[in-house]
C-alpha cells in the first residue's frame, strides 16, 4: 500500500522531561489539526525512555495542558518505555540481514578517535572501523553496540512539507548506535519503529529534528529490504517559535507552560488554541479563527519557513476577543476561582457583560468584579480618594439624595442624576465620579448606572452612606498625601 492511499495518521511525541511548553503545545495543535483536517488518527506517545529524566509529573502536566486545550487524542497513550522489547527485535532484524553490524569499540577507543578527529579538524563522526571487520577473533562475552549499515555514497533527500527538498550527502552520516551495549535502543530506532508500528503516516515536529530526519529515513528503508511494509512517512518541520526579539524563546520571553498561560496570565484555552495556530500558520490575514474553521482550513501549505515571534501582547488582545464572546456563567465560575473575595454566583454572571468589555485576562476579570463583593471597596485606589476629596463628598450627598427616592432601574436612576445635575449646575460626571469612587473604590468600572442596578439600591445606598457619615474612613490607600481632603 503506498503512502498516499493510507488514512492520515499523526502523532505527537513529547518526551517527559518538563512541562508542556508553548513550542511543544504547538506541534501538538498542526499534528491534531492535520489528522482532524484528513479525518485521520492523531495519536499520542510519551518518549519516557530516558528513566532518569522523566517524571510521572511531566506526563500529567503534558496530558492536562493538551485536554486543557482540547487536544484530544485516538487510542491509549503509547508509553515508549514499554516498547522496549520490540525495539530490540527490530535492532536484531537488522543485524540477521546486514543492514547492521556489532561494534566492539570501547568508550575509551571511541573518545579518542574523536580526539584524534577534532585534533585533525574533521568532522566528528563514527569512523566505521568494525563495519567490515572481522570479529571472528572476539571474545564471545564482549560487550558491543549495534550499528546501522548507512548508506556510504550518493545523497539523501527529503521532501520535507514544510522546508521543500532537502538534501544530504550520505558521507556525512555516520553509523549511529541502535542498541547500546545493555540492549537499550537508542532514541533514532525507538522513534522510527514506533512511528512504523502505530501506522504514522506524517511526522510533524520541531525543525530541530530535520538532522535526525536524515537518519530515520535510512532506517526505514532498510527495515522494508527486510520485510516489507515499512513506506517512508512525509516529513514536516515546522520552525521553532522565536522570542519578539527575534533569539530563540527562552523562559525570559514568557516561553512558559501552558498551565501558565491558564494560571498565571489568566488566558483562555480557545485563545491560545487560536494563538498558537497564527504563530507560523496562516490564512490570508485572519487573526480570528474558530477550532471549526481551523480544521477545515488547515494544511501544511499553510505553514510557513521561517521562525514566528511569539507575542504577548498580541496573545492578550485574542484573548480579550475570546473573553467578549465567551459564556458568562462559564466566565463567572473561572473568576469565582480567582476571586479572594465572595461574590453570589448569580450576581457574578449578571456582571459579565459588563465588566468583561475592556478585559484582555481573567485577572483583570477578577480585578473588575471586586467591587461586587461584600463589604467592597475596602480601600479606595489614591485616584478615587481624589474624586471623594474638595467638592466630591459634597457631589456625592446631591447624587444620594437623588437616587433615594428613585425607582431602582437604570433609565430611572439616569434620568434622577440628571434633573440633579442640571439643578445644581452641575456637569453629570461630577456626580457620577464620586458615585463611582464611593461603589466600588476605583476610577474605571462599568458604566455608572450599571454598577447601581447591580449592587441593588440597599447596598449602594450604604457605600454611599459609608462615605457620607461624619469620621468615616476617608483614605485608606493614600501614599502620596498630595490630595487634599474636606
Ligand atoms: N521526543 C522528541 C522531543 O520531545 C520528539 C521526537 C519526534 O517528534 O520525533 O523532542
């Protein structure tokens, strides 16, 4: 069966060694994105062959930021670790038909053909000493590695879907290990059987794993001299994602988990799902793509050479987008967890469309619903102690008293605001600039008359009343002492 005629299946293989970051939650999304686009198979495998730098952490943090992103996966999660023994079986079919060979080089012998290279400024690489050797003459109880017999001369050349063609003279491949001297398979032959016996049809993963393209390839190859059965999958290399200054992302550019972007930044996983698909895919200029669209839209051609910026800021402003058209009651459970202070769930989604107009995160979701709290503001920001000082507490009895014997509506309360403005020759902010200083202890909130239907008029009444009274609390936060107070 050619390649062509199988059914689309792609696989994400992150190695357990640290959380899911962006770059690898990336790779995730094409190859998920690819296999949905072809109603294939996307699968997931855990290369945790590396003992001791994997952790069961890892793994759960890996698997909780792909469901967090709605990355879901066919089948079981192939654990690596467990393929142990088929991976040996192929090493040794290998061996039985030449396409390998034993290597009895000790480590000492080994470091000093490098020296020895390096000193003469050659490549370094395997000199292929026991590739034709005779090792009649061995020690049975020799310990040795297993070798893949490369090709020696031509070129090897990938039809990369992403890079285009890439070639490499064969002369500068070497015989790289399979099985190390305990039996172990090495990283280049566990990848390449597992990619075979889960029917991995396109490989799609960082570019810094092209080189190792060039090995996989070979190994392909001859394990179908051998038996058959064995295609060349399409490779795809999808460049790494690059910091806005154009280095390579490290953690100071925010190359964070993705459970960071959840917790600490407050974002959305329909946003970052969005994100991470601009971040070197696109279609025309559309920055808003929905997960539907994005999988009818999809393909490799779309992915484009060179490394993408990663942005904050661009990813805030998605997100403030995705936070507009979400769910409230969904918004008002994510703030609940955020919030230090108890607010009534239904009072909480009611508030939504309100406050999450100008929010980019989940955090200033939160920081605009504590003044729905009770027993809020506690402490005026110095701005609106500013607003209740000179001539503001004065305002602010006119708007009480305007607003007491009102019908609690908003219509009603912005035509009682008014009639009190204009009668006492006031502008209406003047009135509602303390009113929004006393209710919720800030300068920016919702529009006015929103934030009194929230709160209801027994609760706004006694804020305002709060800073009515004589010997109330006039200044909780003032640091500069630059306003002056009545
Ligand atoms: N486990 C490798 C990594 O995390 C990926 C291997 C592959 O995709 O072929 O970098």
């Amino acid at each position: 069966m050619t390649l062509s005629s199988r059914r689309v299946v792609t696989r994400f293989a992150p190695s357990p060694t640290g959380f899911l970051h962006i770059g690898g939650a990336r790779t995730a999304l094409f190859n998920w994105l690819f296999a949905r686009h072809h109603a294939g198979t996307a699968l997931l495998r855990i290369e945790d062959t590396d003992q001791k730098r994997s952790t069961p952490e890892a793994v759960d943090a890996i698997i909780n930021g792909l469901a967090w992103l709605g990355l879901d996966h066919d089948g079981p999660v192939v654990f690596q670790s467990t393929r142990s023994e088929r991976h040996r079986e192929v090493a040794l079919k290998l061996l039985e038909h030449g396409h390998a060979y034993r290597c009895y080089a000790t480590p000492e012998e080994l470091a000093e053909m490098r020296e020895q290279q390096r000193a003469a400024r050659q490549p370094i690489r395997y000199d292929g000493r026991w590739r034709d050797a005779d090792s009649a003459h061995v020690a049975p109880d020799t310990p040795f590695t297993v070798r893949i017999r490369m090709p020696r001369s031509g070129c090897t050349t990938i039809a990369d879907a992403v890079q285009g063609e890439v070639t490499v003279a064969n002369s500068e491949l070497d015989d790289f290990v399979l099985l190390r001297a305990d039996g172990t398979a090495t990283y280049m032959l566990a990848v390449v059987v597992d990619d075979h016996d889960m029917g991995v049809t396109h490989v799609i993963r960082g570019d810094d794993h092209l080189n190792n393209a060039f090995r996989q390839l070979p190994l392909f190859r001859a394990m179908d001299a051998v038996e058959g059965g064995w295609p060349d999958p399409v490779f795809a290399h999808i460049p790494l994602i690059h910091g806005s200054d154009g280095a390579k992302l490290s953690k100071r550019h925010g190359a964070l988990s993705v459970e960071a972007y959840r917790d600490e930044f407050g974002i959305l996983p329909e946003a970052l799902f969005n994100y991470l698909l601009r971040l070197g895919w696109g279609h025309g200029d559309t920055e808003e793509i929905s997960r539907e669209d994005a999988i009818r839209l999809f393909d490799l051609s779309g992915v484009g050479r060179s490394p993408s910026r990663f942005d904050l800021r661009k990813l805030e402003h998605l997100n403030g987008h995705y936070l507009r058209e979400a769910d409230d009651a969904r918004l008002a459970a994510l703030v609940a967890e955020r919030l230090e202070l108890p607010v009534a769930r239904d009072l909480l989604v009611q508030a939504m469309p309100f406050i999450k107009v100008r929010a980019r995160n989940l955090n200033e979701l939160a920081e605009g619903a504590r003044f729905l709290a009770a027993g809020e503001p506690r402490d005026l920001t110095d701005k609106a102690e500013a607003l209740l000082s000179g001539d503001g507490r004065r305002h602010l009895g006119i708007a009480a008293e305007a607003l007491a014997s009102t019908h609690w509506d908003g219509a009603s309360l912005e035509a009682a605001l008014v009639a009190a403005a204009a009668g006492a020759g006031l502008k209406l902010g003047q009135l509602a600039q303390p009113l929004r200083a006393a209710l919720t202890g800030t300068t920016s909130s919702p529009g006015i008359f929103d934030v009194l239907v929230l709160l209801g008029r027994e609760e706004s009444m006694r804020r305002i009343r709060a800073h009515l009274a004589p010997g109330a609390p006039q200044n909780h936060l003032a640091t500069d002492g630059g306003d002056a107070r009545v």
